[in-house]
C-alpha cells in the first residue's frame, strides 16, 4: 500500500498546484499548513524541508530508492510526482520536452510576473504607508498581458498547453485563474479563457484548488501578515 505524501502547503496559486497533481494523480496525501502570513515558513523544522523558506514542500516516505526524501519548489515537485506516477508528463521524448518548456515558461516568466502584479497592484498600495507605484504597476500589468497573449496563442491550436493535459496545465492554471487581480481583460485572451474553464471544471482541479480554501485570507487588511511577507529578508 503506497504511504501518504506529506504535503506542507498554504491555499495559494503555488500551494494550489501541488494538491491539484496529488488529487490528478490519485495520491494519497497528509496535510501539513504552513500559515506564510504567521511566519511557520521561518520555523526550523520547515527549513529543513526546504531551505529557501517557501511552499510548497512535500515529503515523500517512499522515495526514488524507498528512503523518504524531501522536496522544495513547485517546477520540482511537479516533475517529481509526474516522473513517480508515469502521468501527465507525456508518453515520447517529443512530448516530454514540450510539457517541461511550458512548465518552465510559467516558473520563470508567469509566475514571477503575475506575483509582482498581484504585489504592485493591489497589496503595496494598501500596506503601511502606502507604496502606490505607476511605473511597477504598469510594468507587472503589461508583463502579464503579453505572457496572456503567448498563453492564448498557443491555446489557439491546443485544448491543453503542451498537447494532452499535463503538469504545464497544473502549474499555469492557478495563476492565470487569478486574472482579475492581475487587471487583465479576458476579453483579450479567448482561447485562455476557454481552457480556464475547460482545466477548471475537473474534479481534480476543484478539489486541489478548494483545499483549505477557508485558511486564505485577504493580505490588503492583514497587516501583520504584511509585515511577515513584504517586510524584508530574515
């Protein structure tokens, strides 16, 4: 009998992806929250599991060689699980690099651009004092739009972004799901709009994305949890 993963995970578009593979791939998992707002990603025992202070993190009790291992950052883990299962990766070489092209494209360029968006728009306006910037807004604003617009291209000629759903879809879809934040017009994007609504209505999906949906809070009211997140490095 397969022992669970244990996931350690907060309801965000990174945390999302990792509980929507485990519930795509049939895996059983434990749930360990890591409240970022509180600091518990700071705490010793977290950094153990992954160094740079971030989630989401699992541990995996049955590894590569059947020894528990512990892995940090999404693109990883991703890979890890897909490589573990045999799903969601592609079933040629051909089909396996265009999954990791566009898992790569959302780790280094959507991810890091619709998190600035997200921070420039609507979180440094409302912190204490206020950090109102038009040139970070504009410049994350217009980032976003054009990686949208490579994204929609691309859905032009696909159902799913690398050919069959894969972990690409996994890693993209939470952050493109969150477009009204980012102050894009979906308007602009009709193929991306469609596979939103295609990857959303999947069982796996809403149930990775309704995991601990309740502990999300609203971080242009929460102070404090400004100051643990935006209020430098420890």
């Amino acid at each position: 009998m397969t022992r669970p993963i244990e996931l350690h995970y907060w309801p965000t578009p990174n945390g999302w992806k990792i509980a929507i593979a485990l519930e795509e791939m049939g895996l059983p998992y434990n749930v360990h929250l890591v409240n970022i707002g509180a600091g518990d990603q700071f705490k010793a025992e977290f950094l153990k599991i992954s160094p740079n202070n971030r989630m989401p993190a699992i541990v995996d009790p049955e590894g590569p060689d059947g020894a528990p291992i512990a892995i940090f950052e999404s693109g990883a883990i991703l890979q890890y699980l897909a490589r573990k299962t045999g799903m969601f990766c592609g079933s040629t070489e051909r089909e396996r690099i265009e999954v990791d092209k566009w898992l790569m494209w959302q780790m280094g360029g959507l991810g890091p651009m619709a998190g600035q968006a997200h921070h420039f728009l609507r979180y440094a306006p409302a912190m204490e004092p206020a950090n109102d910037l038009p040139y970070a807004k504009e410049r994350y604003r217009n980032e976003v739009a054009r990686l949208y617009g490579v994204l929609d291209r691309q859905l032009a000629h696909h159902d799913y972004v690398a050919g069959p759903y894969s972990i690409a879809d996994m890693a993209i879809w939470p952050w493109a799901s969150l477009w009204e934040g980012q102050e894009q017009t979906i308007a602009d994007f009709p193929n991306m709009a469609a596979w939103l609504e295609r990857v959303g209505a999947r069982p796996g999906v809403q149930a990775g994305r309704a995991l601990a949906a309740d502990q999300r809070s609203n971080l242009q009211d929460d102070r404090e949890a400004q100051k643990v997140l935006f209020g430098g490095r420890r």
